[in-house]
C-alpha cells in the first residue's frame, strides 16, 4: 500500500456507526453496527488496488464519457509529471498509476490525461475517483494535474478548490465504482470547467502552467519519473 494512504484504512472490526451517506466521497455516521463502513472503506482500498496493477495506458479518460463509445487510450503522464516538477521545483515519486508525492508525502498529486475531442471547440474529458481524492486528502499540499492534449497544455488545480466544485459536478454511480466527470473546454487561450446544468463554467485558465521549454519536452518519456513504491 503507498505510504501516503497508511493509516486510512480501518481495522475491519466493528466500528461505532454505519454510513449513511450514498455518497463514498464524504462519509456520515449514525448509530448503529459498523459492518456496511467497513465494507465501504473496503471497496475504496480495492479501487485503489486496482489502479496500482494497472498498466498506465489505461488512463482515467476511459471512463468519464457517457456514451459507449471507446477510443484508444493516451499516455502521457511522463511529460506531465516533468513540467510539475520543474514549475513546482520537487522531485516526485510514483505511488500508484496516476498519483505522485514527495518522498516525504508532503507534496502530493493525481495525474489524469485526455486525448483533444473537438466539438465546436477543443475538449478535454477526465474522471476523479474517491481514492483518488483520499490521496490529495492526505497531503499538505495536494494538486489535479490535467493534461489537455499533450504535456504542452497542463493544469494543476489545488485540491482546495478542487474539492469546492466537486458537489457541482456531473457523477456516475455504478454498482461497482463512482466517480465525478471532469470535462475541460479550451476557447482560445481560455480555458473552462463544466458544472451542473444552470450554474455555468468555472474559468480555470488561471491554472494553467507555463509554456513548457525544449528541455521539458526532452524529459517527457513516462520513464523519466523516478521510483515506485506501488
């Protein structure tokens, strides 16, 4: 298990409440046996098992559109995780497929990318995951890193905002996982994130990172992002 989810996890024991909340983002309790928390917390565990075996073409991407269609999946994760780490000037650690963190935990981030759909402009579309949100959770200092096409267009969303928006957006239960849709729409330089019908885009062109040098185009090779502890 990575470090930086160590001591989330419960004991699988009886516990003081059970959840009452559909929601596995944000767990409420109410008097009575703990065997459905554990069971919850468990599921959790397992997504984020699953993502740690998983190999990184697979991204998030996969999942976070509505309509049946599949398209290949990109991987690029690599020539984002550089850029992070020359703007951010740390030197990050692979934990799982699509989290990173300080050796001492203190910094951590989730990566998603998506390949450019083009509708009346480009798009770009990602899925969030609760254990996902656990890993930024956890950390001091937490960042959504999103490429946008290639590593030449990446933002990197605090996860304090991040988790303010989190209850406009769009979500899909399943019986065997949930997760939030991210759908990211370029219109020029300006860049925009959907929420719920009626309470229009939030502008996060502001989190955009800046123009990517020649040498961070060399370093983009996944395999240039040092260490595992998955």
């Amino acid at each position: 298990m990575p470090a930086c989810w160590r001591g989330l996890v419960r004991p699988l024991t009886p516990a003081r409440g059970r959840i009452t909340s559909h929601d596995p983002s944000h767990l409420r309790y109410s008097e009575a046996t703990g065997v459905h928390e554990a069971a919850e917390i468990v599921d959790v565990v397992f997504s984020a098992a699953e993502e740690t075996a998983a190999p990184e073409a697979a991204t998030a991407e996969d999942e976070s559109a509505d309509s049946d269609e599949r398209t290949a999946p990109v991987a690029f994760h690599g020539a984002c995780i550089a850029r992070i780490e020359r703007n951010f000037g740390k030197r990050l650690v692979r934990q799982t497929r699509s989290s990173y963190a300080t050796p001492d935990g203190g910094f951590a981030i989730v990566c998603a990318v998506s390949k450019t759909h083009e509708i009346a402009h480009p798009s770009y579309w990602f899925a969030f995951h609760p254990y996902q949100k656990i890993v930024l959770e956890s950390a001091a200092e937490g960042f959504l890193v999103l490429g946008c096409g290639s590593a030449k267009t990446v933002l990197a969303i605090p996860a304090a905002d991040l988790f303010a928006w989190l209850p406009d957006m769009w979500t899909t239960q399943r019986e065997d996982r949930f997760y939030w849709h991210i759908r990211v729409h370029q219109e020029g330089s300006r860049f925009t994130w959907d929420r719920k019908g009626g309470q229009g885009r939030v502008d996060v062109s502001r989190y955009l990172l800046r123009e990517s040098t020649p040498n961070d185009l060399m370093e983009a090779d996944a395999g240039n992002v040092r260490g595992s502890t998955a």
